[in-house]
C-alpha cells in the first residue's frame, strides 16, 4: 500500500498541537495506559486501520501488556486474559465506533456497565481515546497510510 499523501506534515503546527493536548488530556484521565492500548487496539481493528493496528500493538508493549493479552484483543470476549473493567471499556469501544447502518451504538446497559468501573473523568478519558483513534482511523484508511509509518 503507497500512501496517497506525500508530505502530510505541511504547514500542520496548529493540528499538531491541538491533538498533543487532546493527548494530554486522555492521559490526565487516570485510565490505564495499557488499557487505553487496548481500546485503541481494539477501535482500530473494527475500523481496519493497520497503521493504527501497528501503533496500538507498539502503544501496548511500551506500556508493559503482554503479547498474549494484544494478539487476543479480537477476541476479548472469549479470552479469559481481561478484567471486567477493560472488557467494560472495550465494550463501550466497540459501541462507540460502531455507529453506522443503523447500529444501536452506546446502550445504556453498556454505559452502565463503564459507569459501574470509571469514575467520569476515566470515562471522559476513554471515551477521547475512542473518539482520537476513530480521527485518526479514517484519516490513515482516506490516505492509505502504511503500516510502520511515524505522522510526524
């Protein structure tokens, strides 16, 4: 796959900086980093984005997750590898991102089950997380963004 966009970093200081505070914010959130990881992971693989498949697997190591735990995130329902709190918030990732054709999206069961294990800054901090990895899924999927690549 050849990315669409040759010099993506042009003239972009001010995108730059509003996603490093975005950034800033999710961390402030008090959430996990390797749970965040997952999240990322996980929105990712819905939305086929390999770039961002790649970063999340890289994201998750750096933040001390195991191999295990990364290649099964798939498959988080049936894997035994996850707490209830992290199967909350993939839940609410998958919901989240899943917002076309008529999907039913966020339920309240599925926020009452988030609600149940995040306080609302955590929550607020996952559902950035949700919300920046979709931004940047559909940005890699427009410009075919390989696998590997650094944004900046």
């Amino acid at each position: 796959m050849e990315n669409r966009l040759k010099n993506k970093n042009t003239d972009s200081s001010d995108v730059w900086t509003a996603i490093g505070h975005l950034q800033k914010a999710i961390a402030a959130g008090g959430v996990d980093p390797k749970l965040l990881a997952l999240v990322h992971l996980r929105v990712s693989q819905i939305n086929g984005c390999s770039a961002c498949v790649h970063a999340g697997v890289a994201g998750g190591k750096k933040a001390g997750d195991t191999d295990e735990r990364l290649h099964n995130v798939a498959a988080w329902r049936e894997a035994p590898f996850y707490t209830d709190a992290e199967r909350a918030a993939l839940a609410l990732a998958e919901a989240a991102t899943r917002l076309q054709d008529g999907a039913e999206g966020v339920t309240d069961a599925v926020w009452d089950e988030a609600n149940a294990h995040f306080t609302e800054e955590q929550i607020g901090a996952v559902n950035l997380e949700i919300a920046l990895t979709n931004f940047f899924n559909r940005i890699n999927r427009t410009i075919k963004e390989p696998a590997g690549q650094t944004w900046n």
